[in-house]
C-alpha cells in the first residue's frame, strides 16, 4: 500500500511539474507573439505617417490648384469688365455715327437745295436779261442801255441794270458761300464718321482678342478642375488607406489585450491547480509519516492501529479528495468560464452617435477658450486623415479645427506642421491650451495633442477617438519622453 502511494506522490509531482513547464513554455511564447504584433503596429504607423506626408502634399497641390483657379477666376472677371467696358463704348460710338449719318444726310439736301436755288437764279438772271423783249427778240443790257430815247432814261436805264446786276451777283455769291459752308461742314461729318467707324472697329477687334483670352482662361480652368478632382480622388484612396491602417491597428491592439487577458486568466488558473496539487501531495505525506509512527509504536497492535489509521486516512483522504475535487471542479468551470469569455471575440462596444455637426467657420468662437472649444468633441471617431466635426477626426485635423474655430489659424496642419509654430516651451512652464507632441512612431512628433493641465492631455488618439489621456500612462509617458518632452505655444 506505501509502494502505491509513493507511486501516486510521484505521478502528481510529475504532473506539478509538467504543469509549471507548460506554464513556462505559454510566457517564453507570449513576448515573441506581443513582439511581432508590436512589429506589426509600428510598420502600420509607419505606413500612416507617409500616407499622412503624401495627405499633405495632395492638400498642398489641391490648395495651389484652388489658388490658381481663384486667380483665373479673376482674370476673367477683369476681361470680362473690359469687354462690358468696350461694349459700352462701341454702343456710344455707333449711335454718335448715327447722329452723324443723319447729319451727313441732312447737309446733302441742304446742299441739294443750295444748288436748285443756285440753278433757279440762273434762270432769273436769264429772265431779266431779256426783261426787254420785244416780239420774241431778245435784247441784252447794252441794246437796253442804248435804245433809252432820251440822257435821263439812259441813266435810270443804266443804273437798273447796274442794281439788277449787283443784286443777282451778291446772291449767286452767297448761294456759292452757303454752298461751300454746306460742303465743308459734310466734310467734317464725314471725317467724324470716317473716325468712329474706326474706333468701333477697334473697339470689336479688342474684343476679339479678349474673347479668345477668355476661352483661354475657360480652357485652363477646365484643364485645373479636372486636376482638382483627380487630387481629389487620390486624396479619397488615401484616406480610405488610413482608415483600413487605423482600424486594422485597432484589431491587433484588440488581439494583444485578449491575448494578454488570457494569459492572465492561464496563469492565475495553473497557480491554483499547482497550489491544490502541492496540498494533495503534503496531505498524503503526513498521513503516511502517521500510519508508520503509530505502527511502530504499537508493537503487536500493529495490524489493529495500521487498520484504524489506514480507515481513518482513507476517510480524511476521502473527505480531503472530495473537498479538493469541488474545489477543482470550481476552479476548472471557472477556467472553463474564463477561457470561454476570452476565446470568444469580445463585443465591439456601439459606437457612439456623431454629434450635430457645427459649422466650421474659422474664427466663429473666437470668444471661446481653446480647451471649451476641445471639449465639444469628445467622443468623436478616429479617423485617419480626416478633420469633419461631428464624425471624425484624425490627430492633427482635430487640432486644426479648434485652432480655426478659436481663431488662431485659418487652414488645416500637419502634425509637422504644428512642431514649427509658435515657441517651445518647458513641460513644467506648460498652460492648458498649448501643444503637446508624442513619438508613437519612428518618426518625431507623429502624435500631437492639447495640453489641458495637470499631466493631462486631450486629443484624437485611434484607439479611443476624440478623448482625455494622461502623461503618467506608461505608454503616452514614454512617447513623450522618446520625443524630447515638445511642449509648444502658438496661441
């Protein structure tokens, strides 16, 4: 019977210690697996930091593209001024040529009236030279002069003719001065006509060419516009790249926390389970010391007592067995329970509601503080590359967007961007409001945040969204040690 208990003290000690390698091996493993995944988050965050540096760059191109449409757009404004400006003239210009047709006009006839009067004095002059006719003859002046019958008829005859004759003169005089008055007055309508018609030939020519500056612009703005929407575009991907980078670093994070759960839950079962086997072992070596005491004791009662004790070890065994069995089947259905719970992927908690989405009006809650505007919201959604209030941020688009809104800068950062503004200062000179940056990647000032005092921060991390951290968190303190202690004021 002592044989077949050692037999059975050996078996458990093997299985104790088999249990403790088991338990060994599980921890050698568990470093190498949260290694890898570590591995694995750092080139995720590297790839998110060149997605964020190309980000960059697309904005910066789709910010040039914007400004040289803004100065299209006014180019084209201009000329389009200008050729309102020349449409004006060109109307002022054709109705002074209409007044000066009609004008034109006007003097012809004038003219053409003229010469009639000019042509019907003639006819009047003729006439009076034969004022003397007799029997259908004519008779000139002379013959009118000389046929007088006596001196005084001679002289009035003569000074008729005379007054006739310097009559008629001075108006076939002034009819060839009013005729010449008439002509040169066409002929400075006519030289203004010449003149404008000119001016309104220029003033459509120049409008040609301004025509065709603007088809110019137009096809350059097209040309700008579909580049825009192909930034645009490119700029979609990445983000869309980010997100998958982002949520995929989430879904390992999630991983090494369950593995580490389990772990846990692995290595505080296995103490117990070894606890309960090192107290079976114990319980069975005092009994077996007791039996051969008191058999050596009781000489030739031996048999009697090794049976009593032997009775009354199997009954305390028995008890002991039954005890440490519920004991082990609790502690085994807990196991069970815990592994089961671990095993199982844990529910993604519900996301929780976007809020109402303000408007983004830079500078439009200048009154505010910088930590009042932060606060507003918390509990947004990390988003890679994203600055929509209400819905999403990433790190630096949720900076952004309180600095636009307190109205200290009116376009969106980088996080490298922000590591240049302003001035640096010490962590123990640091205010709430000021910027405070991280190393969560190879790269410096990779994460940035806003100090809100107190060892406090808050920022768009991705795996709590828009939330409060705090430096003494052994990971955000050593991010912020790696990275220099960059404390800066821009505000």
């Amino acid at each position: 019977m002592n044989i077949n208990r050692n037999e059975e003290n050996i078996v458990k000690q093997n299985s104790t210690l088999l249990l403790f390698s088991m338990l060994i091996s599980f921890f050698i493993c568990l470093p190498s697996l949260t290694y890898a995944e570590q591995s694995d988050i750092a080139n995720i965050q590297a790839q998110q930091d060149e997605l964020e540096s190309e980000l960059s760059v697309k904005e910066t191109e789709i910010y040039h593209v914007l400004q040289d449409i803004q100065q299209i757009h006014s180019e084209w404004t201009e000329l389009h001024l200008v050729i309102a400006d020349n449409n004006e003239q060109i109307d002022h210009v054709t109705k002074e040529m209409n007044t000066f047709e009609k004008e034109i006009k006007q003097l012809k006839e004038e003219i053409k009236t003229l010469q009639l009067a000019i042509e019907e004095r003639d006819e009047i002059l003729k006439t009076r030279l034969s004022a003397y006719q007799s029997n259908g003859g004519n008779a000139s002046f002379i013959e009118v002069i000389f046929n007088a019958t006596s001196f005084n008829d001679f002289i009035s005859r003569l000074t008729a003719v005379t007054q006739i004759t310097k009559a008629d003169q001075e108006l076939i005089k002034q009819q060839v001065e009013d005729k010449e008055e008439v002509e040169k007055a066409q002929a400075k309508v006519e030289e203004k006509l010449v003149s404008h018609t000119a001016l309104k030939k220029s003033y459509e020519e120049k409008n040609v060419v301004i025509e065709e500056q603007q088809a110019n612009l137009l096809t350059l703005k097209n040309s700008l516009d579909e580049k825009e929407s192909a930034l645009l575009k490119e700029k979609s991907v990445l983000e869309d790249e980010g997100t998958s980078l982002a949520n995929l670093e989430a879904s390992i994070r999630e991983d090494m926390a369950r593995v580490e759960e389990e772990a846990s839950t692995v290595q505080q079962t296995n103490t117990d389970e070894s606890v309960i086997a090192v107290n079976h072992s114990k319980n069975d070596d005092y009994n077996e010391e007791v039996e051969i005491t008191n058999g050596e004791s009781t000489g030739q009662g031996v048999s009697t007592t090794q049976t009593n004790n032997t009775s009354k070890n199997e009954t305390n065994s028995s008890s002991n067995n039954q005890t440490n069995n519920n004991s082990n089947n609790t502690e085994n259905n807990s196991t069970q329970s815990n592994n089961t719970s671990s095993n199982s992927k844990p529910e993604s908690k519900p996301k929780p509601k976007p809020k109402p989405k303000p408007e983004s009006n830079p500078g439009s809650q200048a009154g505010k503080s910088i930590i009042e505007i932060a606060n507003q919201q918390k509990g947004i959604n990390y988003v890679y590359g994203t600055m929509n209030p209400g819905v999403s941020f990433d790190c630096s688009g949720y900076v952004s967007w309180v600095f636009m809104e307190a109205g200290v800068i009116n376009s969106r950062y980088a996080t490298t961007g922000f590591s240049t503004m302003g001035k640096k200062v010490d962590i123990s000179q640091a205010k709430a409001g000021d910027l405070i940056f991280f190393k969560t990647t190879s790269s410096p000032n990779s994460h940035v945040g806003i100090y809100l005092g107190n060892q406090q921060f808050i920022g768009a991390q991705t795996s709590t969204g828009v939330a409060i951290a705090s430096l003494s968190n052994s990971y955000w303190k050593k991010a912020f040690e790696d990275n220099g202690k960059h404390v800066r004021r821009i505000n």
